[in-house]
C-alpha cells in the first residue's frame, strides 16, 4: 500500500527526532514524508563506518511507510542489534515487515519480544490469546475466486464501490496532476467506470490537484461523502506541524453533475477523519480518524445523521474493534455486517479484511473475525467492498502478481471445487506439450487432457476425498503413472493440489551395424576356457540385449563369437561354433526371440582382441578377452 499509505496515515503519524547525523535537508524531505528522495541518502549513511541507530531508523521506517518490507525488516533488524533504546511499537512494524514477506516463525519471535515490552498493549494480549491463529484463518477462510482488474494501472488504484451499477475508485492515473513526493507518483482523484468500460473523472467539483479518495453514497444516489486533503475552497491548510491532514467531505448532485461541496462539521485541522460508509438506513455515517479519544494510529468511529446538514458526535466503536494499531476502511453491507481493514487485530500481515461479528441481540460484539484467504494476504488488503446477495464484491491488495502498487480486485464466493494442477517434465527438466494426461477415479474415466505450451494441465472437481490415478504418455516417451489423494479443502486457498509426472524419452533405434556391446555398455560375455556354457555374468548381460531387442521388435542381429589362441586353430574354431550356438540358443529359451532375428557363426581365434596368439606368453586374463560374442544390428 505504498501511494494511499500517506493518504490514510497522516493520520497518528509520529513526529521525528532529529540526529545530528543526519543532515537537516534529509531530515526535511524526511519529515514532509519524500521517502523516494531520502532512501538513497539514508543508505549512504547507513553504510557508512559507526552509523547512528537513528539512520538505521529512519532508513526501516522510510521502507516500512513506502510499503517495501524486505528492506524494512533488514534495517529494523540492523537497528535491533545495536544498544540504542527501543521502541516497542519496533517490534510491531518488525513483526508486520516479516509476515509480509512470508516469514511467519520470525514474525512471531517479533512479537513476542513486543509482548514482554508492552503486554498491556491489546495487540500482544490478542497474540498471546491466538497462537493458532494461522489455522483459525484458514477455518475462516471460503471459496472465492479473485480477479485482478482490467483498469488497474502500474500506479495506484484502490476503492472500488458499486454507484447505480458504475465503478467507483481511486486512481494516480491522471499524469497530468502534481506528483506526490512520497512515491513520485501524480495525486489521487476519483474516477468512475461506466458499465460499457469507459473510464472518466467523476463530474463536477470533486477532484482537485490533492488528494481525493474512498466514496460512499446515499440511498437516493443524490450524496455523496469523499476523502480529500484539507483542501477547501481553494486553501490547503495544515496543522501546527504543517501536516495536511485529511477530511470527509459531503458534495450533492444537481443536474447529473457533483457539487455544493461541504466539510463536516467534525472535521478538524488537528487531526484526519477519511473513509466514509453509510448504514444500509443511512441514518449512521462510519469513518476512520485520529481525533482524540482514538486508541491507535487509527481508529473507526461513527456518527449519526440526524439531518441533512446535523450530525451527532463522533462515537469511537471501542476496544474490540480498535487496537493500538491501524484500523481504517470501514464498509457496511447491506445486512448491516460492518467490515473494516486492521494491522492491530491477528492476521496474515500487513492489513486484513475483519467480519464484526454481533450475538443475537445485534448489537453486542460476539467476534471479530478474520475474513480469511484469499481475500487477505501477508500483504496490505483494504477497501472491501461486498454484496451479500450476489455474493460478489471488491478488494484492494498490494499484493505480488498485481499490475501496480495497489490493485482493484473483483470477487465472487462459488462452490467448492478441487483443483489438480500438474507439470510433465522431461528427465532433463524440460516441459512436454501436447502430452496427454488421461484421469481415472475407482477405474472410471474422469478426464483426458492434453498439456499447453508449458507442459502443465488441470482439472476441477466438486467436492469429496478422492484417489485420482494420472497417466502421462506421449509418442516417443515412456508412461509416468502416479496416483493423487484429494481431500476436502477448507477453502479456495488450499483447494489446489499438485502432481508432476516425468517422461523418459525412448531409446531411439541404432543404426544398421552398430554394436550392441558399446551401444549398450555392455560386459564382454566371457566363457570359460575350453567350455561353451552361458555363465552367470554373461546371462546378466545377455538379459540386456534380450531386453532391447524387445523393445525394437523389427531389430535383428549377428552374433560374432571368439575363443582365445591357446589349442590348435581348427578345434578352437568349433568351440566358437558352440559357443555361437549357446549364445544364440539362450537368447532364444530365455528371451522368447525368435530365431530368424538371430545369425551369426563362431570366428575361433581369427579375430583376437589383442597380441596373444599363438605360442605367445600372455597372463590368463588377457587370453579371458578373447574369449567373448560380439553382437552387431544388421536389421533395424
């Protein structure tokens, strides 16, 4: 959330010391909140021999509120490790930075060491009360599918809510405006999406060069509240620190246009009220604020309409709801369930979407729930927006896969399914298309398949436990089989289950007169001297070429064999012949190949493999090397 994260916390935004360190020009661009300009030079100090713990601060915080949390835990950690006093409220932006990042067991380790230092902070008794509380958001977790929106932008775009049927939002797009030195992008304003797709500023005197963001509207369609700086009639005011705070502002519409633009009564120039919902009645107008009373950076209050232009006074929602932390965000649907965005209650990371949960009476609090995954992430998610009779509704996240630094998300809840995604790889790795991947369940067919461009396929199931059988093949490859146990899934998040299958490639025919000896790797089938039975060794190799010639049933070969020197030439010859014989005669008792694939004669010692011929001294292993069969293809 690295554009909006100034337009909602200005609110409680603590003031900064300055260190001598540092110089005053940073400090400045630090205090008027230039993260983009003073991270650079942060860096630079903070790299330096003997840097101050303050530039180690400065240097997490400008991270932290620039919504780059890798680095902010990195320099958090830096300053941890120095003997500077510590902030507890460190720990909580340590334990956000991790989660965030995915590191949950270190975020945990964070706020533990915040419980010791703060354990009468809401947050750390809430922590210590939840230890299980990944689990408890996957038991609240549903099945939703998400989309990412066509209109996001590489920029900002937050905030969607649905005004007679058109879209609602907040977006940087608009280049032309002045950039915001938080991030280098153009200021917000709000844009409105017709149902045929096109996109416009929303008419009339609603948008300035500030900030403008997070609308709600009447019943009636006729009014509508908005954020903006304190920007009125021409004039940014800030407060005494020269901080522009923000307010809620109420404009009618007169003639299809949005005018008469008015500040509420309980604004002020001291603190910020943003993020206006209405009751389903319209008679309560929900807000966030920093106004005092407030337990955190930011609180969500509400006030009553008691006419037109008379409001009661502002009514924090007390403990249960607000923590030490943020909570902003507020929407109402129209059951009347209230739901706002938190980094102070349990969750993920970063802000998550909380259901209010009444007991019978309708008024008590009986919970505060975690809406679960997908709709949270370990990243910021905000400005939920939910139609709780269509089912459908609208997130903002800035989590990774988006197309900017925040993205407008459309979601509706479905039925469960389960997903099967799987990848078929080569042995080498590489990915195999156009494979076909054929399903079966309790012998019944499922599916057949055929793997995309990048060798993966999927399947979707309805709902129950499952053995799912996967069969890969394509020409040329050997089968990979693999079976899948499927369970039922608690939710969308955990509703998808992997399987990757590996194909070997087929050896490939050899070519006419090569030699299965090489091609095979095979042991020289040694006899014993003066003998022609198949030895053990030389039936293991045997068994190979048995096994290639049926895989390559058009294959037929000569069998050559040999004896050594040692007996005279003509009696060698003939043990050859029988030992040709045996050979030939194994390959066809035990391999079951047939006897017109299989030629060949006995050699006697014509063809030595090496100097021992006749009447020639050799050791009795190098006579052994002559003594073998030699197996060449002479039909493929």
């Amino acid at each position: 959330m690295k554009q909006i994260t100034k337009i909602i916390f200005l609110i409680g935004f603590c003031a900064l010391s300055q260190a001598q360190q540092i110089r005053r020009g940073t400090l400045k661009d630090y205090s008027n909140f230039d993260y983009t300009g003073t991270i650079e030079v942060l860096e630079k100090l903070a790299n330096k021999k003997n840097p101050s713990p303050d530039v180690f601060l400065k240097l997490a915080d400008a991270y932290y509120n620039n919504g780059k949390m890798d680095e902010a835990a990195r320099w958090y950690e830096r300053l941890l490790n120095t003997e500077a006093i510590i902030d507890p409220e460190i720990y909580f932006k340590q334990s956000i930075a991790l989660k965030t990042i995915g590191k949950y067991e270190a975020a945990n380790e964070s706020m533990l060491k915040f419980t010791k230092v703060s354990p009468q902070d809401s947050r750390a008794i809430r922590f210590l009360s939840s230890k299980d509380y990944l689990d408890n958001i996957v038991d609240n977790s549903a099945f939703i599918t998400l989309k990412n929106l066509d209109i996001n932008t590489p920029l900002s775009d937050f905030g969607g809510i649905l005004y007679d049927e058109n879209l609602i939002f907040a977006s940087s797009r608009d280049e032309s405006e002045k950039i915001y030195k938080w991030n280098d992008q153009p200021f917000l304003d709000l844009f409105e999406l017709s149902t045929d797709g096109a996109i416009s500023e929303i008419q009339g005197d609603i948008n300035t060069k500030y900030h403008e963001s997070s609308a709600a509207f009447t019943r009636d369609g006729k009014t509508m509240y908005f954020t903006r700086n304190n920007y009125y009639k021409k004039r940014l005011k800030g407060d005494e620190n020269n901080s522009h705070r923000l307010k809620i502002y109420k404009a009618k519409k007169v003639d299809g246009t949005w005018t008469n633009v008015e500040s509420l009564p309980f604004n002020s120039d001291d603190y910020s009220t943003a993020h206006p919902a209405l009751s389903p009645d319209g008679k309560t107008l929900y807000f966030a604020s920093d106004m005092p009373g407030s337990l955190g950076s930011s609180d969500i209050f509400k006030v009553a309409i008691i006419d037109d232009d008379i409001y009661g006074n502002p009514v924090n929602l007390g403990s249960k709801i607000n923590t030490e932390g943020r909570e902003n965000f507020p929407y109402v649907s129209k059951n009347g369930t209230l739901y706002f965005s938190s980094n102070g209650h349990i969750g993920l990371g970063g802000l998550d979407v909380y259901e209010v949960e009444r007991k019978a009476d309708d008024v008590q609090i009986k919970n505060i729930l975690n809406v679960g995954r997908p709709i949270n992430s370990s990243y910021d998610d905000f400005s939920f927006f939910f139609n709780d009779k269509a089912l459908t509704g609208y997130i903002t996240s800035n989590r990774p896969g988006g197309k900017g630094d925040d993205d407008i998300y459309s979601f509706a809840k479905t039925e469960c399914t389960q997903n099967l995604f799987g990848i078929v790889k080569t042995e080498a790795g590489e990915l195999l298309d156009n494979a076909t991947i054929i399903l079966t369940s309790d012998n019944n067919a499922v599916s057949e398949l055929q793997t995309d461009e990048k060798g993966s396929f999927e399947a979707n199931f309805k709902c129950e436990s499952r053995i799912i059988d996967i069969v890969a093949a394509k020409e040329g490859y050997e089968e990979d089989r693999i079976s899948i146990s499927l369970e039922v899934p608690k939710s969308s998040y955990e509703n998808t289950t992997e399987a990757r299958l590996t194909l070997k490639e087929k050896t490939k025919v050899a070519a006419i007169g090569t030699d299965l000896f090489n091609l095979l790797d095979l042991q020289p089938i040694y006899f014993d001297y003066d003998k022609s039975f198949i030895r053990n060794d030389a039936a293991m190799e045997l068994e190979k070429i048995i096994n290639y010639m049926k895989e390559f049933p058009s294959v037929k070969i000569e069998v050559k064999s040999h004896t050594d020197a040692r007996g005279n030439d003509s009696y060698n010859l003939a043990l050859s012949e029988r030992r040709n014989a045996a050979t030939k005669a194994y390959l066809i008792e035990q391999g079951n190949i047939t006897p017109n694939r299989l030629s060949g004669r006995g050699y006697g010692e014509t063809q030595l493999t090496n100097n021992c011929s006749n009447n020639v001294p050799c050791a009795k292993e190098d006579h052994q090397a002559n003594r073998r069969s030699e197996f060449i293809i002479i039909e493929n």
